[in-house]
C-alpha cells in the first residue's frame, strides 16, 4: 500500500506541475482569446507566495513519498506539513474576494471547492495511513506451551526469520 501511495504523490505533484506550466503556456500563445479570463485563472494571476506554497508543498509531496516508500518516520512529519500547508492555502482560496467574473460562475466556484475538500480528505487519510504505517510499535513476545524462557523472545518477521542466524528456531504463536 505504501509503494501505491508513493506512485500516487509522485504521479499528482507531475499532473500538477505540467497542468500549471501548460495553462501558462497557453495563455501566453494565446493572448487575445483569453483577455477576459487571464485574471481570473488561478494559474496564471497566482501571487509570488502562493507559486512558494505551491512548490513548497509540491516537494513535501514527493520527500513524502520517497519516505513513505522507504517506510521511514520522516514519512507522517512531511506529509502532515503538506496537510498543514494545503489547508492554509484551502482556507486562502475561500477568504480570497470574489471578482464579478467569478461570481458569474458560482456554480463553478463551488465544484472546485467540492474538488478542494475532497483533495484534502485524501491526503489527511494519506498523513494518517503514513502515521499508522510508521509508527514505533512496541516488540511482541512470543510463548512457547510449556517454556517459561521462552516469553523473553520476540517474535520474528519473515525478512527477520530467514535473516536471523538461528532460522531454525521455532517461534510458536500464542
């Protein structure tokens, strides 16, 4: 699931970057034919900071997933930062004030809002799966029936079993 979650952030922050270069990229082709909407295109008339967060969250995505991949702690802190930095822009976006152009399309406004809330479900449940997934989780001790000496002994995950020095201990589940 892990390595399915880290092909998803690398495959969204691609999309992202070539729908953010190629919106630039026509627009600037194409100046005329997007006079009136050229403000109002997110893509086009973003801030300074919001490119910064945008970037900023773009490489947390993918430090995230290499993490993630890697099964590493470092994994749930960068993801969550990401989380953070996507809700402060989220909440951004929704402060911003209404142009008359996007209040012509409010409809429009709302499906992206939708789109926006579901996007953040998505990668709060992805912070949370990382956090589960690489958490410290204490050692569980196996009992053998009948050996007390036994209960000192952890139980041994497969990579753990054929890389331990005696593989041909028997550890017997309670």
């Amino acid at each position: 699931m892990a390595t399915i979650i880290s092909c998803w952030e690398v495959l969204i922050v691609a999309m992202a970057v070539t729908a953010h270069v190629a919106v630039r990229v026509l627009h600037a082709l194409h100046p005329v034919a997007n006079r009136g909407t050229q403000a109002s295109t997110p893509a086009v008339a973003a801030s300074p900071l919001h490119t910064v967060a945008l970037v900023v969250t773009y490489v947390l995505a993918l430090a995230g997933a290499m993490a993630l991949w890697e099964m590493r702690r470092l994994a749930f802190e960068l993801l969550a930062a990401r989380f953070v930095v996507e809700v402060a822009l989220f909440v951004l976006d929704l402060l911003r004030p209404v142009t008359a152009a996007a209040a012509r399309h409010a409809d429009l406004r709302l499906a992206f809002i939708a789109i926006d809330v579901v996007a953040l479900a998505v990668n709060a449940a992805i912070a949370w799966y990382a956090w589960q997934v690489t958490r410290r989780q204490p050692l569980v001790l196996a009992t053998q029936p009948g050996s007390p000496e036994a209960a000192a002994e952890k139980e041994l995950t497969t990579s753990q079993f054929y890389l331990a020095p005696d593989h041909k201990k028997t550890i017997h589940k309670p």
